[in-house]
C-alpha cells in the first residue's frame, strides 16, 4: 500500500489510498497516524474500503501534496550510514559508533511537503540538504529487540533533513545540539509505503533501493539504502530503549554517504550551498520523489547586543 497526503478542492487535508496514477480519496477528518497503532489492519481494512467506496478519486499528478504525517509525535534522526561519518570526520571513525545507533531529536513543528518551496533558515547562509529514508513508527513498544522492532514499522518515506551548516558549527561548539541548526525544515513523502512492496528488495541491513540526489537538474550525490551500518530494526529498538515509540513517531536513518553538501565540501570539492532559486530533487528508487526550490529566509532576530571587551 502507498498513502498519501493531499489538500482537496474543498480545503481540507485528507488521506489517500495511491493506486498507480490515482488517488483514492478518504472522507475528510481520517488521518494516516489514525489508521496506525495495529499489525496493520486498520490499513489493510481502510484500503479495501476506498478501493470500492472512494470518497473522491483524483489523478495524482497535480495534486498538492502534504507530508504524509504532518505534525509527527516526535522525529529521530540517525547517523546509520557509515560512508556519511568517514566523509565528513574522516579516518578512524569514533568506535563507539560502532557499538550502537545514535541519533538527535528534529522539530515535528518544522515538517514541510514533498514539494514544498524550502526558506533559508534566518541567518544561515550555508544552506545544506540531507538525503535520507524515514521509518513510520507503526504501533507503541518499550525496550525492543531489533526483530521485534522490525514488525513495529508501518512504512518508509523519503526524508530530507534541511540544514543550516554555520548555525549548527557554533551551537555544537558548545557541546549542544544540532539545535536551530536543524530545526526549520525537514520534508517526508511524498508517500507512506507500507514494507510488503519492498520487500523483494530486502536485503543485507534494510532494502536495496538506489538513493539520488540533484540540484537545478545536475546529479550531486546519492548511494543505496542496502549501504546502511545500522538497520531500521537496530535504530527502532535503540529508540524504545527505556522508553515508549508511539505510532507515527518518524525514525531517520541520517544521510546516505555523498547525500550532502558538506560531504562534497569536506572532500575538497568545489560545491557551493544551497541559494534562493535553487532546486533540489531527492529521489529514492520505488518510494518516490521530494522537490524543492529555495527561497530566500526571514533575517534573524537580533537577541541582545553583541558582548564587547
């Protein structure tokens, strides 16, 4: 199954079953964190009923598309890929990376759509993407095992977590965050597809799906979901640990090795940052595609003056 998202002629939100290049419309009011809390059931129930009963049917092309889930109980997001962590701290890696997943907590506050025009953070100007895959938490579990965590995932989306390099340098150097450098946007979709379709693609650590990223039309950068260090299964588990993942909570699984600007920089490459007209495209094989064009960002608010000698 493939959900979607979408803002309907009537104004409201709704939810919609995709089938090829339709979708099949929800009633007003039904959302996708509504149908999740089983072993998927309550998908599986609701799709047969929108497939004989659709309360609107649409072509997907044209549509406006919102975030799947758009206000997530919570966002964890990984560093599971290990050609990420060489390409941007170099050799050795810490080995405590090895030992388990780590992860910091994004704002639910700041998800935009697939296709949503992206702004600046304020007083950024080192705009960088992040090209990743995000897991939907699907039902509530304390202290998994990684195969228990496995059945707990309803579904995986393309993610892209926004980020303001310099506003991220400076907090970090105060051994805090990423914080307002991560916080402004992260997009997820454009669709919500349930792990049965991909899984003949299964594979070593997660599914072997080709991960590629472009800016104004031109490739830069990209890798395979099959090149995970930590598997979803590995990081759900570690997020329950002495705690509770609730359903629709979204699980990142950090960027693909070459899936940032940074990287490209840290390797001597001459890649300038993200600036306002810019478009990105960030394409993951059987889930889909977010695209983004860049727009300029509101100035940052002063705090106080700076503090003089």
């Amino acid at each position: 199954m493939r959900w979607c998202t979408y803002a309907s002629s009537d104004g409201t939100d709704r939810l919609g079953l995709v089938e090829g290049t339709r979708v099949l419309g929800l009633e007003a009011g039904v959302r996708l964190v509504d149908l999740l809390g089983d072993d998927g059931d309550r998908l599986r129930t609701t799709a047969a009923s929108a497939r004989t009963r659709p309360a609107e049917e649409l072509e997907m092309d044209g549509l406006m598309l919102r975030a799947p889930i758009a206000v997530p109980p919570s966002v964890r997001d990984f560093l599971s890929f290990e050609g990420h962590i060489r390409n941007t701290r170099g050799d050795p890696v810490d080995p405590g990376w090895y030992e388990q997943p780590v992860f910091y907590f994004s704002n639910p506050a700041g998800v935009i759509g697939p296709h949503d025009d992206v702004a600046i953070a304020p007083g950024s100007s080192e705009w960088d993407y992040e090209l990743e895959v995000a897991a939907v938490v699907g039902r509530p579990g304390s202290d998994l095992t990684a195969d228990e965590a496995e059945s707990h995932i309803a579904g995986y989306m393309v993610m892209c977590d926004f980020s303001a390099r310099d506003l991220q340098r400076r907090e970090m150097a105060q051994g805090l965050g990423p914080a307002k450098g991560k916080d402004s946007a992260t997009s997820f979709g454009p669709v919500m597809v349930t792990p049965d379709e991909l899984e003949p693609r299964r594979s070593r650590r997660a599914f072997d799906l080709a991960m590629d990223v472009s800016v104004n039309g031109r490739h830069a950068g990209g890798g395979s979901l099959d090149d995970l260090y930590w598997s979803f299964g590995d990081m759900v588990a570690y997020a329950s640990r002495g705690t509770t993942v609730r359903p629709g909570d979204i699980i990142g699984s950090g960027t693909v090795g070459t899936g940032c600007i940074l990287e490209h920089r840290r390797l001597g490459r001459d890649v300038g940052w993200l600036s306002p007209g810019d478009v990105v495209e960030l394409e993951v094989e059987l889930i889909g595609t977010l695209r983004h064009r860049v727009r300029a960002g509101r100035p940052a608010v002063a705090l106080r003056p700076p503090r003089t000698s």
